[in-house]
C-alpha cells in the first residue's frame, strides 16, 4: 500500500524534472575547453573607423568569431582605450589613454556557428583632449560574454 | 485530504534538488577577446583674407575692413581670437604706418569646411610720410582656432 503511495509521486515529480529539461536549452557535447563554450573573437573591421577629433561621436565596426558549430548569443562586449601612439608608435604621454570612451555593445548579437557577425561600437573623443591628441592610434582592448542562446 | 508521508517528502526534496541542479547546468557560458584601435584625426591651418578693404586711409584715419577664415578641417571650429595687425612696408611708406586692434570678440563657430567672417579697424599714424599715399597696405594676421564639436 505505502509502495503505492510513494510511487505516484515520484511518477509525477519525474515526469516534471523530464519536462523543465526539455524545455531548457539543448545540451551541447563537451568542447575543447572541457565543459563549455570555446573562447569567441574580437577583432576590428578593417578600414571601418571614424577618425576621431574633441567633441566627436564615431563608429568602431568590430568581428566577432565563432568558432563553434552551433550560434552563440554574445551578450557583452566591452572596450578599454590604451596609451596612444603616434604615427612611428613612439608613445605620446602628453594624451591620455582616458581622452577616448568606446561604449559598450548596445544589444545582443547571435553569431552563427562557424561564422562571424559584424558589429558598432560607439566610439568618443572627449571635448577636451588635447592638442598631443592629433594624428594619434589609441589600442583597444575587447572582452566580451556569450551564451549558447 | 491526504497526508504526504515522509517517504514521499523525501522524495519530493530530492527532485526539487535535481530541478535546481537543472537550471543550472542550462547556463552554457563563453568569453570573447581581442584588440583593436581607433584613431584621431589631424588638424590642418586655416587661412585669414581680406574681403573688403574699407575706405582709403589719411593720416591719423581710420577705416573698417572684413577678413574671412576659412576652416578645411572635418570638424567645426571656433575663433579665440585674432591677433593685432602692423603693416609691412611698402613702396617708401615705413612699416607699422598702418595697424588694427586685437578685436574685442570673435563670436560664433566656423562649420566643416565653411568660413566665417570678421570686421577689423585699421587706423594710419598720423604722421605717416607722402609715400604712404594711394598704397595698399598689407597687415600680417594670425588667428587662434578650436575644434568646437
């Protein structure tokens, strides 16, 4: 009698837990990181920049690489300006790495698997940069975060 | 109404564990990196001509004349100021025989690629010498400009 009593319950219980599995995201096989997704890259669009100049508001196109075989959903993507260069990438310490602010990514882009998706970041030259800041190359840095959407 | 025996409260704990165990694993995460740049662009100079001359000079005269500033750059600019102007010599009339103030203000922004124009007064010493009847007198002038974006 108590089997019994167990034994519609669990029934019920499993058939849940089987239900809110189905419904979740689709397991993916192990990949070469071990038990996640593969790094994705950023890079730059070649030739897609605007030239900056004080009070400016440009465009940065970047790629993003997917390396695996499914989509992803890259969910953020950050940029952090460094020193700038000058033309013969001799540093130019009378600008500062904080005269250019590069927004972060404005809405989540699905990358398809084994492809790449193109992408603007927002891109500013403060109003007050100075004038070392002519004619200058400032690095940036990307990260970013993605899912398996 | 049917109590749930321990037996079955046990269970039940289990497939909550498991439920949660679930939403857990679904999280399937990646990170992106790379690099990048942006630039910024150069300035180039502007230029300062006469576009009116005012009335002819006497000696101890003086007379309003209209200089034009171009601005080639691809941002607009605005006019800190323009300096003071001395004549250069000319056919036997002595240099400085005709010079124009520092004007009280510049106003306004010079758009990309556009001009803006200017009035400056020009007043001959009064004791200029006969050579320096009927000449056209040339008056060296620099301007200060920012970018104004």
């Amino acid at each position: 009698m108590s089997r019994w009593r167990i034994g519609v319950p669990v029934g019920v219980l499993a058939a849940v837990v089987l239900a809110w599995f189905s419904a979740g995201p689709a397991p993916v096989a192990n990949t070469a990181n071990g038990n996640g997704i593969k790094p994705f890259g950023i890079s730059d669009v070649p030739g897609r920049a605007t030239a900056l100049f004080p009070g400016a508001t440009g465009t940065r196109w970047i790629r993003l690489g997917n390396v695996e075989n499914f989509p992803i959903l890259v969910r953020t993507v950050t940029a952090t300006a460094g020193k700038p260069v000058d033309s013969r990438g001799r540093a130019v310490p009378a600008c500062p790495a904080a005269s250019v602010k590069v927004d972060a990514l404005a809405a989540p882009v699905t990358v398809p698997g084994n492809g790449t998706a193109d992408v603007a970041l927002t891109t500013h030259l403060l109003p007050g940069a100075p004038d070392a800041c002519r004619s200058v190359t400032f690095p940036l840095t990307y990260t970013g975060t993605a899912v398996k959407p | 109404m049917r109590k749930i025996s321990k037996r079955s409260a046990v269970v039940l704990g289990a497939a909550g564990a498991v439920v949660v165990a679930g939403v857990a694993y679904a999280a399937w995460t990646s990170t992106g990196s790379g690099s990048g740049s942006v630039t910024s662009t150069t300035s180039a100079d502007s230029v300062i001509s006469s576009t009116s001359t005012g009335t002819a000079l006497y000696p101890g005269g003086t007379t309003t004349f209209k200089v034009q500033i171009t601005n080639p750059n691809a941002y607009p600019v605005v006019v800190n100021g323009i300096s003071a102007g001395s004549s250069n010599a000319v056919g036997g009339c002595a240099a400085g025989t005709v010079t124009s103030a520092v004007p009280a203000s510049t106003p306004g922004t010079i758009a990309a690629g556009a001009t803006g124009e200017y009035t400056l007064t020009a007043t001959m010493s009064g004791d200029a010498s006969d050579a320096c009847k009927s000449q056209t007198f040339t008056l060296p002038l620099t301007a200060t400009l920012s970018s104004n974006a």
